[in-house]
C-alpha cells in the first residue's frame, strides 16, 4: 500500500511474481526461511512434527504400519502436488496462459481447443 501496488493489480501467473516489488519478495523467503529454521526444523526427517493431519481439532493417535502408511501417502500426494504445479508452470511458459485461462479456452494441450 505505500508504493499505491493493490493485490488487484498483481496479474495471475509467472507474470505475478516479477510484479511483486523486492521487499515483499524478501519478506516472503525470509518467512519461508523462518519457517524452516524455528518451526520445521530439516533436522527431522521423520515428517512427523507432531503437528497432526486429517480432521483439525481432533487428536490423531496412530503409530506402527498405520503411522507409517499416512506419512507415506502424505509425502506422495506432496510429491503429486509438486508435479502438478510445475506442470502448470510449464503450460504457462509455453502457451502464454495461465492454467485457469487454458481451462476457459480448451487449449489444454497447448495446440488450440479441439475441432
């Protein structure tokens, strides 16, 4: 707001990041690196950090094979997540449109909608 820059006027996509002025691009990775150093430390690689999963407020007492096959299908689906997004990024970067926009046109393999 002090350089007059509304979220609004931020476009959607890759474009959205080189928007962003500098210090809201260097509070962002230093959050990250906050969030990695103090709360998630890389020191476990266990993937619980006893932070819970499935229902919020409800306590979570797993341990054993059943543990292990929730930590295990939690870091797949990351892994599908990752993929995914990148995935998007690349459709951007060679069609020009966001995900959202290839959507909208049927342009969802890069060549024009089909016939």
């Amino acid at each position: 707001k002090e350089q007059g820059i509304l979220f609004a006027d931020i476009p959607n996509g890759m474009n959205g990041l080189f928007s962003v002025p500098l210090a809201g691009l260097t509070q962002i990775f230093f959050f990250m690196g906050f969030l990695e150093l103090a709360v998630w430390p890389a020191s476990n690689y266990s993937g619980d950090y006893n932070l819970g999963y499935g229902r919020p407020f409800v306590p979570n007492f797993l341990d054993g094979d059943e543990l292990k096959r929730k930590l295990d299908i939690e870091i797949n689906q990351g892994r599908a997540a990752m993929l995914g997004i990148f995935g998007a990024m690349v459709g951007e970067a060679v069609t020009g449109q966001t995900l959202a926009e290839q959507v909208a046109s049927g342009n969802m393999i890069g060549y024009g909608p089909p016939s």
